[in-house]
C-alpha cells in the first residue's frame, strides 16, 4: 500500500468533522505563539513538533510533556523547531492541554486483506501489545456492531469505576467508533488510523494523538460469480436420477464405493452407471456410454473418472438432460498450474452446459429426504434439520459421524473439494432457504473475498443460524509497525468479529460447532441469560456455576416464590439456591415436578438439568452382576430405567410447553450411549451433552444467537 501518511493536524481535522472527540489544542509557528497558547489551554500543555512529513513523532523526540510554567514550553518549543529536518516539510508547533487519566484505551482502523477498512477498539498505552486486548469489525458498523465490541473487551473492569474514577461513559465510546466507521466510509482512501492513547477523562474517552495513513487509490472491487440457479441445487440435492460415471467392479475404488453408498442408502430414483467393460456391479447393468441411457431421466452424475475424460463426458451428461454433476475427480486446482487451467476449463464448460458443478477433488454429496448418499465415504447419517457444507470432506465426514453417534440428524451435506464453481457460501446460501434445513454448518479455511462473504453470510444468519468452525486461524495480518493499532487487528481477529457482526456462531472446535449446530436444530433459543442449573450431585452442579459464570450467560437467582414453591417438594436439606441441588430428595415425580417449576418461571431463561441416567447406571450394574435377576433385581432394574427414561421425556415436554431450552448433560452419553437416559433423549429428537461444560457452550451460542436478532430487531 502506497499512500499519504497525514500530519497530526490534518488528521485530527479529517477525524473532526465524523464526530471523534479531540482535545482542545492550537497550531501555532513560533514559541512565542507556544506560550500564549499554553496560557489559553490552560497550564500544564503538551508541545509536539507537527508537520506533513511527521508521523512517529515520539520515536524522533518530538514530543515535550507536561510543561508547566511559560519558560518551559518556550524552550521546549525553540528545541523542537531546531530539531525539524527539510524531509519534514512546512513544521509547525501543536500545542494542547496535557491530560491524565488512569486509563487508555485505543481505536482506530485498520485494512485487512481479506475483508477491507476494519474498526478497532481496545485497551491502548504502553499495555496494548503486552495486553492485545481489541475486538475489530468491518466497516460500516452499527450501533449495535460497536456496542457488541466494547462489550466483548476482556478487560471490563477497566471500564468500570476505577481508583476512584467514574466508569467509561460506554455511550461516549460508541460514538467514536461510529465516527471512525463513518470516516472510512465517506473517504475510501483512508488505509489506517491510528488513535493510541484514547485518555479516560471523568469516564470520557478523548484523543489526544491521531495518524492517518491514505492509499493511493481505493481498493478495486472483487469480481463475483453469480450465484448458482436454484434448478442446480435441486438437481444436486433432489435428484430424479444420479448416474455414477467410472463405476468399478473392485470393492476398493470410488466407483465401487460411491455406487454401493447410494444403492445401500435406499435411494428410490433411477440408477445407472458406466463401466468401459459394461461389467455389471452390485447389480446394476452398467453401459459404456452415456449415449445408451435415456434422455430425461437423471439430473445428477456422480463423476469418478480421469479429469482427462471429464469434459467429453460433461457434454454427454447436458446432452442427456442431466443439470448437476458432482466430481470426486482429482488433478485440479490442487495440482498446481497445469491443474489449474483444465479447472477453469471445467468451469467454463460447465458455465456453457448450464450444469452446477459441485467439486472437483470432493467426496460426496448427501440429502436424507430423497435417501440421497452419493459419497465415496462413510457414513451414512440420521435424517434430520442440519445443512452441512465444507471445504474439506474429511470435516464432512466428522460432522456425520457426530449425527450418527448423537442421532441429530442430517438434511443435507457436502464436500465443496476445490469449490470452483460453488462455494461454502453458495451451499449455505441455498440452505437458508431449504424448507428441510433449519441450521447451517460449515467448516472453511480461507475466505479470499471477505466482503462478499460477509454480506452474504449475514443475509443467511437473518433467516436461520449459521455455525462456522475455521482452520488455519494465524496472526498472518499482523502487517504494521508495532506502535499501530493495525498491528492488533489480526487476520484471526478480524474473522472473529466478522462472525459476530454477520450474526453467524464461530466455534472453536468441530465438535463444538456440531453441538451449537446441534441444539439450534432441537432447542428454542432463549430470551435471555438467566439460567437455573438443576442437579441431583452438588459437585456437579458447583463446576457448572463456574462454567456459566465464565460464559455470557447468568446464573439466576432464584426468587422467592420460585424458592417456596420448590420448598413444597424438597426436603429442607436441599441447596436453596441456584445451582438446585436436590440433595436426595428425588421421589418419583420430583425431577419433573421441579423441572417444570423451575422453567415455567418467568425470571428464567434456561435450564441445564445434570445427573440423569444415574439410576439406569446402577440398573446396568445390577444386570450385568451375577445375582440378576434374582433378589428382586429384575423388578428394580425395570423401574430405574424407566425412571430415567420418563426423566428424558419429561424434559423435553417442558421444553416445548414453555419455549425454553431445557439441556440434559451426563457422560453417560459417550461413556454409555445405551443407558436408558441419553438413549431416551436421543429418542427426543435432542442432544444429550457429554458434559455440563459442553452443555453450558452449547447454550452460550444460543443466547448469542438471539441476543444478536434482539439488538436488530429480527427476534
């Protein structure tokens, strides 16, 4: 980036004239003026040398601070001028009121490659490269964008009252980071800005230093391809017919394995394949050409072939009526640049045949309502609401095997492999309005037009909630000098608070964004924070305090006609406090009794209910033991498994009763998914949590989720 680096003057002017709050100061041109401006500041005064070739004015010793008496400031002023070079162009003396506080805080803005001009915010002076403690968002932001930013802050106690100081006026804050996005938006040649230190006056942020940086030019604009046709997608998800092409009689190779998957997955459109021995394989008569199929039979073919053969028999398959075709083939884009071409070669032709091409180097493509498994890997999942795309198929594979295990079940899923022509985006873009699907979730590794992927994935997160999980998260922006705000805004920095400004659920892991993505698609989202932790073991329920407590979510306190109503089925040993620790004093209808009691309350949000499956563990002990079923055992067994089975169910009736997420966590769940608890939640329709940690992750990203509709009005 070439450019203009503007002098402190002329960038506080620009930043002026948007809204950012500046201390009062003067130009001046002699020492002389310096002190008649110190007199009318008011004493003590800071004196910089300012001039359009200064930017790091500090580094140079260019600066002169609290200068407190008349003499001072004369020669301080007469010292700076001496120190000016011919590099530094017409110099000048800034003078301006030395301000104290006990706080700094920075803003500014920054460029990044992938998503353009970025607002920063966070904690600045002489900690802000130890602390690095900013939240960013691409321009525009909203009121809601920047309010979201100074909350996410770690360091809230320095916004707080503060040796004796008032709190930071948040408002106030607010507007500032308003008024950098509004510069950036009105001036696209603006590159940085710098504003370190913002100082703490009477809980008012003021800058007293300001750095622009301008481009050359404005950024050019990303040329898109446009979106896929819905025809497309209907003809890769919901296909009348699917044509393997290179089906293999050898139970090891893709045409093999792709051929089995969709004929074992039950799938009830035609099927044919090709073989260049016509070989017959699991049964089907397989043809040598596409020119022996019948026309307008299939829309999918499912490619297992060279690429060297792919474009001939891509002309074939749009011959025959055939609109999608997804390719396992590999020799690509990812085989450098011989690769390279013949993959745009494949998407021109693809363009010119009016077929959506899903690939090439994929795995596979699923949709559970046509019984849809065309993949050259396991498994095959549950039906279900969670629409899955990725840039990788072994993530793909992940995420079906997490529905397989938690039986969360699946609408659709697939590899986008190179993605040439349809991206993630594009796939999620499709879901959202997918009357099957009712979540998103994604995993991708680079997003090369952040801009447009952030519009439209913020248009998908408006309809439904979208879960991403990222790789390859590095401090590769970490591009300027040390001392710029810019520095902080680093590439994984700026995806995160894209995520947060788009509304869409960045989890950490794959399995956290499967549990997010899972219990979007099975809980209602809360109103609010408030949560009350039901347990049948203090423990339990202590370690789960501390995880919300550690969240964004609250832990509730109980009110008092919640605590008496609970009084009138607990014995008094009970906790008589939120976490609700039954203390043993479960009877037969306690669980559910108390659960619905505590949820039905209008100052609750949540509940995460722990210790279900306990009695069914026992009842596993008792028959596996060498005295059942003898001693009255079997009779006991029976009822503890039913116990915890009504436990499970009646959880999920108060959840749908009162529109309130109800989470059940025990181990049991991967320890021992046959316990009759998690299978009875399982047998729900919903997630039994591993843990009450997982549990309270889940819920944070759901409170997330509606808290960001909230603040823009779409809940």
């Amino acid at each position: 980036m070439s450019g203009a680096t503007l002098s402190e003057a002329d960038s506080k002017a620009l930043l002026a004239a948007h809204g950012v709050p500046f201390a009062p100061e003067q130009i001046v041109a002699t020492p002389d003026a310096a002190v008649v401006a110190a007199q009318e500041l008011g004493l003590p005064v800071v004196v910089k040398l300012n001039g359009p070739g200064i930017a790091h004015k500090t580094e140079r010793g260019l600066v002169r601070l609290g200068l407190s008496s008349p003499d001072a400031v004369a020669v301080a002023a007469a010292e700076l001028l001496a120190a000016a070079t011919p590099d530094d162009g017409e110099v000048g003396l800034l003078v301006a009121p030395m301000l104290r506080g006990t706080r700094e805080l920075l803003a500014g803005l920054a460029t990044d490659p992938q998503f353009g001009t970025t607002v920063v915010v966070g904690v600045g002076g002489i900690l802000a490269e130890a602390i690095a403690d900013v939240t960013v968002r691409p321009v525009p932001i909203s009121r809601a964008d920047a309010h979201d930013m100074v909350d996410e802050l770690r360091s809230q106690a320095l916004l707080g009252p503060f040796r004796g100081e008032p709190a930071v006026d948040r408002a106030a804050l607010v507007e500032v980071l308003l008024a950098l996005s509004a510069a950036a938006a009105a001036d696209a040649r603006i590159a940085s800005v710098d504003l370190n230190p913002l100082i703490v006056v009477d809980g008012r942020p003021v800058a007293v230093d300001a750095l622009v940086e301008l481009r050359d030019a404005p950024p050019a604009a990303a040329t898109a391809r446009s979106r896929p046709a819905p025809e497309g997608f209907g003809a890769l998800f919901d296909p009348r017919g699917v044509v393997v092409a290179g089906a293999s009689s050898h139970p090891g190779k893709f045409g093999f394995v792709s051929l089995h998957n969709l004929l074992a997955s039950g799938y009830e459109g035609a099927v044919a394949a090709t073989n260049r021995e016509r070989a017959e394989v699991l049964g089907i008569q397989t043809v040598a050409d596409l020119d022996e199929l019948p026309e307008g039979t299939f829309d999918l073919i499912f490619v297992c072939t060279p690429a060297s053969v792919n474009p001939d028999l891509l002309r074939a398959a749009a011959a025959k009526g055939i609109r999608a075709a997804f390719v396992t083939s590999a020799g690509y884009g990812e085989a450098g640049e011989a690769g390279l071409a013949a993959q745009r070669e494949l998407v021109a032709l693809c363009d010119e045949l009016g077929i959506l091409l899903a690939g090439p180097n994929g795995q596979g493509v699923v949709s559970t309502p046509s019984k849809l498994c065309a993949q050259i890997v396991a498994p095959n999942p549950p039906a279900g609401s969670i629409g899955v795309a990725s840039q990788s198929g072994n993530f793909v594979s992940s995420f079906l095997n997490y529905a397989v295990q938690t039986g969360v079940g699946i609408s659709r899923a697939v590899s986008a492999g190179n993605a040439a022509a349809v991206t993630v985006a594009d796939y999620l873009d499709h879901y959202a309005d997918d009357e099957a699907t009712s979540v998103g979730l994604a995993y991708v590794e680079g997003v090369p037009d952040g801009r447009a992927f952030l519009d439209r994935m913020r248009a998908v997160a408006e309809r439904k909630p979208l879960v991403l999980v990222k790789g390859g998260a590095t401090s590769g922006g970490q591009r300027a000098a040390a001392s710029h705000t810019g520095s902080l805004a680093t590439d994984d920095r700026t995806f995160d608070g894209a995520c947060r400004q788009a509304g869409i659920t960045r989890a950490a892991t794959v399995e956290e964004a499967f549990e997010a993505a899972a219990t979007f698609a099975t809980q209602p989202l809360p109103a609010g924070p408030r949560v009350v932790v039901m347990t049948t073991a203090g423990g339990w329920g202590v370690v789960t305090a501390d995880a919300i407590t550690r969240s964004t979510l609250h832990l509730a306190e109980l009110p008092a006609d919640l605590l008496a109503a609970i009084d009138e089925h607990l014995p008094p040993r009970w906790s008589r406090n939120n976490p609700v620790d039954l203390a043993g004093g479960e009877t037969r209808d306690t669980i559910p009794t108390v659960l619905a009691l505590i949820a039905e309350h209008p100052e609750v949000d949540a509940v995460i209910q722990l210790g279900i499956g306990i009695q069914a563990n026992q009842a596993r002990l008792m028959r596996e033991g060498r005295f059942y079923p003898d001693h009255g055992l079997e009779r006991i067994v029976a009822y503890h498994e039913r116990q915890d089975a009504r436990f499970a169910e009646a959880a999920a009736r108060v959840s749908e009763a009162t529109g309130k997420p109800v989470l059940l966590a025990t181990e049991l769940a991967v320890a021992d998914p046959t316990n009759a608890a998690p299978a009875a939640v399982r047998a729900t329709g919903r997630l039994c949590y591993a843990s009450a940690d997982r549990a309270v992750a889940a819920l944070a990203h759901a409170w997330e989720r509606a808290r960001w509709l909230q603040a823009r009005g779409l809940a």
